[in-house]
C-alpha cells in the first residue's frame, strides 16, 4: 500500500485538474452530478484538486471526501474550507462515520485495477437505496475514433500516451461500464454521455474556446452519447 500511496502522489504532483482540460470537464460533471445529490450526505471518493468537490459542496448537506493522495487531499481543504471531512486513505481502507446517501466517483474507475471490488466496498459505504455516481472517459468517443481515422491507432481502445502517464488501466464505453456496475451489485438507474471533444487534451488544452462553445459541446455529447467523451451513471442498492 506505500507504494499505491507512492505513485498517487506522483500522478498528484504531475497533475492539475484546474491546469488541464480535465477541470473544463470536471466543471461539467458537477453540473449532471450536483443536483441529484442536493441536500444529501455525500461521500466523495477521489477528489483530485477539488473541481468536482466545489460543485457538491454549494448543494449537498454534507460532503465528505476520502482521497488517498495526501497532494490531493490537502488541495481540497485549500480549495473547499467548508466541505464537510477530508479523510486521506485508500478507498480498500476506509470506513466511513456512519452511511451516506450518494458516493460520487468521478473520474475514477478507470484509474483502478479492481474497479467491480471498489465499486462493492463503495456500496457499503451507502445506505439501502441509496446511489453511486460515477464518470469515465468513453473509448468510443469523437477524438479517440479520429486517431483511429488518422491512422494513429488501430483501435479506440488502444492505450495513449496518457493512459500510461497517469496510471489509467481501465477502457470504459457504455456496456463495460454497465457491466462493471451489474458485477458489483449494482442496478443502473440512468446513464448517459456528455461532452463531444472533438481533439485530444493536448490539442484542447491550447485552445481558448468561449463558454457558449464548450455549453453547446457538452450538450451535443448528450445529443450524440456515443461520441462523447465522457459517460455518467447512476446505480443503485439492489
């Protein structure tokens, strides 16, 4: 586990959401995520610099976030002074206080070796009938089957550049991350897709597009889920 720890902290010193176009998609995530869990007790798991965290915060009763980076974790008290607790600890050994209404795991999935065993621990996190939110990028998306078009892949579940930096073994489209869900106990409740990137991080990074721009992306990826880049679903106890 300090080796887990070693390597969070690694990604955490390489990355900043708020840096990346990775925080133009966080801000995004807050909006589907923030009001399904308004007036809730919250369990954040995975905070990164807290993009996500500061939608929850301004509608949910409580938000408590477990993150297992300490980089991370300290980001997120930075960024969120009224978030309710920030534990520092791998998901496999945390316990919360007592049950929460919603976990939210944005971004996260793909991220670990044992997604179906999180996602079961997660469950427990929860009351019955309460809900899992999560996100995941989409392999299928528009940018990822360009590069198949370009010729730079042979496939859009090929492994980028990216996956490899930050540690990404998971590939998610809609029926994996269905499965992932139904493996773990879990009935999906809704799912969908939101925001059609047309290039990759590295090329959206450099662009300075206006909010009407990136407001009209996001709702096209819900128009045509199968090429956005990112995918939502909410499952719950069974």
């Amino acid at each position: 586990m300090p080796d887990l720890i070693r390597r969070l902290d690694a990604i955490a010193t390489a990355h900043d959401t708020r840096a990346d176009f990775d925080g133009v998609l966080a801000r995004y995530t807050a909006q589907i995520i923030g009001p399904r869990v308004k007036g809730l007790r919250v369990i954040e798991a995975g905070c990164s610099t807290g993009v996500v965290t500061e939608g929850l915060v301004a509608v949910a009763a409580e938000v408590h976030v477990v993150e297992g980076s300490p980089i991370y974790a300290d980001a997120v008290r930075a960024a969120c002074p009224t978030v309710s607790s920030v534990t520092c600890s791998l998901f496999e050994e945390f316990h919360p206080a007592e049950p929460a209404d919603a976990v939210v795991a944005a971004g996260v999935l793909h991220h670990l070796e044992d997604p179906v065993g999180i996602l079961r621990r997660m469950a427990c996190w929860i009351r019955p009938g309460g809900a899992i939110h999560v996100s995941v990028p989409n392999m299928t998306s528009l940018h990822r089957r360009l590069g198949v078009a370009m010729g730079l892949n042979r496939s859009v579940y090929d492994t980028s550049p990216r996956n490899v930096r930050f540690e990404q073994p998971g590939r998610y489209d809609a029926a994996r991350l269905h499965r992932d869900l139904s493996a773990a106990g879990l009935e999906v409740s809704e799912s969908f897709g939101f925001f059609l990137k047309p290039l990759p991080h590295e090329f959206m990074n450099r662009l300075e597009l206006p909010e009407a721009v990136l407001d009209g992306l996001f709702r096209l990826g819900q128009e045509f889920d199968d090429l956005a880049c990112q995918i939502y679903a909410e499952a719950r106890t069974r």
